[in-house]
C-alpha cells in the first residue's frame, strides 16, 4: 500500500512539472493580457498580446462580443502615446475579426479601443 501512495505521488509531481512546462510560452514568444474593457458599449473581456520576434497580435478573448455599432474599429495607443485607427471590427458578412497582426512601425501598446469611427466614440477601452 505505501508503495502505491509513492508511486501516486510521483505520478502527480511529473504530472505538474508537465503542466508548467506546457503553460509556458515557447523562446521569443511574449504574451500578456490586458484589464478588462470598460465603455460605452464594451465592458468585460480582455485583450492579449503576443509578441513574435517584431511582430505583435492582438486577441481579443470570447467574452468581447461586437458592439452592434455602424463602423467599429481597432484603436491602438503607444506608450509615448500615439494613436493607430487599425482595421475594422466587423467585415464582409458581419464578421467579427477578433485578432489582428500590428503593423511593423507599432512597437508597443499601453492601450486598445473599440472605437466608432461612424460616431467618432470610444465604445471601451482595454489598458495593459
């Protein structure tokens, strides 16, 4: 009996060891999630940014649903502050496009908006 406890015992602690060595994030592959959106229209849900090498992602999570808005849009701030009106929310056939790959010359983000560009709005805002 006390050598099946160990053999459990060992069976869990590779078992974790396992696990953490899948929850981390591959070499030259950066991740980080936002605080949750709060707006007008977008509250709750986050986004996460990934970094590749020089390129950076950005996704939203599922609990960010489209804001039912004529012309939404992704707003990206810089850290010295700059402001990037990004692509669309929302493409041919309603589509809601939940990631999107940064340009090149955007090289860090303090903030992303879902922005209105119809109502020139910002339906909610996400910092990291």
């Amino acid at each position: 009996m006390r050598s099946l406890q160990t053999l459990l015992l060992v069976g869990v602690v590779a078992m974790a060891g396992l696990t953490s060595a899948f929850a981390k994030a591959p070499a030259g592959l950066a991740m980080r999630v936002s605080k949750p959106f709060a707006g007008a229209k977008v509250n709750g849900g986050t986004v996460t940014e990934t970094k590749n090498g020089g390129t950076i992602t950005l996704t939203l999570s599922d609990e960010v649903v489209d804001p039912k808005t004529p012309d939404p849009h992704w707003l990206v701030i810089d850290g010295k502050g700059t402001t990037y009106l990004l692509d669309k929310l929302t493409v041919k056939g309603d589509r809601f496009n939940k990631s999107i790959k940064l340009p090149s010359y955007i090289k860090d983000v303090a903030k992303v908006q879902i922005y209105c560009a119809w109502a020139e709005a910002n339906l909610g805002e996400a910092s990291f």
